[in-house]
C-alpha cells in the first residue's frame, strides 16, 4: 500500500512539475515554416482605471494621483508626431497646443482600459510650447513629463508638459 501511494506522489509532482515548465505559450507559424513558441503579446500601458494607485509604474511613467476624475503620472517619454495650434475661435479645444503621437508611438502612453478616444493631449504649459513649437511643422520628436489623463464623458482632453524638441 506504501509503494502505492509513493507512485501516486511521485506522478502527481511529475505532472506539476511538467506543467510549471511548459508555462503560458503560444505557437505561431513565422516565413520559414517553423512554428516558434512566443508569449502571448499584452499592451503594457493599458491599465484599468481603479487599479491605478499613487506610486504603480505605468507604460514607464508613476501615477502620482487618481482623483476618479484624472489620473497623473510622472516620468518623461519621448514621441514622434505631428502638433496642431487651434485658433482660438475653435468651438473645443480654441487656442490650445495639442500633440498627435505617431501610431506607433501611442503605447508609449498609459491609457484607462475601455477608452476608445484617439491618443492625442494638450500641452499644459502653453506659454512654452508656443516658443519651442512652430505652426504648421509636422514629424516632430518631442519629450513630455507630467502627462495626465482626463476621464470625464465629454468635451476634455488629456495634458502634458512639454519638456523639449528633439527636431522640427
């Protein structure tokens, strides 16, 4: 009976064991044929909107405050896009500075899970942007600090500040 039982210990630490090592992977057919086990792919900047606490680390940057209504970070990123001066007369955004990161640079910032808006932000500090930036000059690097996320329903926008110009 002994010997029984150490054969069913040894082959359920077996079957553990075995399963730990295989871990979470997917297969995926590359150009040559072969099939390479990969992880899964996750955006890394999605996060959900309760979860994010003074001090957790997002898309590289650390939320400093969650009010319920907006969500600060700290920490620079650099990005590539294009900026647009809105006159003043604009029904929404009328006189603001605001900035459209390339599509391949919009993970680069956090973003509240379900929020289906286009990646785009205002600088928040106006005065600046309008001596570092130029009208009418598109594929800029730029680098910002102190992003922060507006999630109320309507007529908002996220900020941030405009740390510098890489190239115009």
């Amino acid at each position: 009976m002994k010997y029984i039982f150490s054969v069913v210990v040894l082959v359920l630490l077996g079957a553990g064991c075995a399963t730990q090592l295989q871990g979470p992977s997917v297969t995926e057919q590359n150009d040559s044929g072969r099939g390479d086990s990969i992880l899964p792919t996750q955006e890394y900047n999605v996060f959900a909107a309760n979860e994010a606490k003074a001090g957790k680390k997002i898309a590289g940057m650390v939320v400093m405050s969650n009010s319920g209504r907006g969500i600060s970070f700290q920490g620079q990123v650099t990005l590539r896009g294009d900026a647009s001066f809105h006159s003043k007369d604009e029904a929404f955004v009328g006189g603001q500075i605001c900035f459209y990161p390339n599509e391949e640079d919009q993970n680069k910032l956090p973003r509240v899970a379900g929020d289906n808006r286009d990646v785009w932000f205002c600088f928040s500090n106006h005065d600046e942007a309008t001596k570092l930036l130029q009208p009418g000059v598109t594929d800029l690097t730029i680098t910002i600090d102190g992003y922060a996320i507006d999630t109320g329903e309507s007529e908002v926008w996220n900020t941030a500040r405009l740390v510098s110009v890489k190239s115009k």
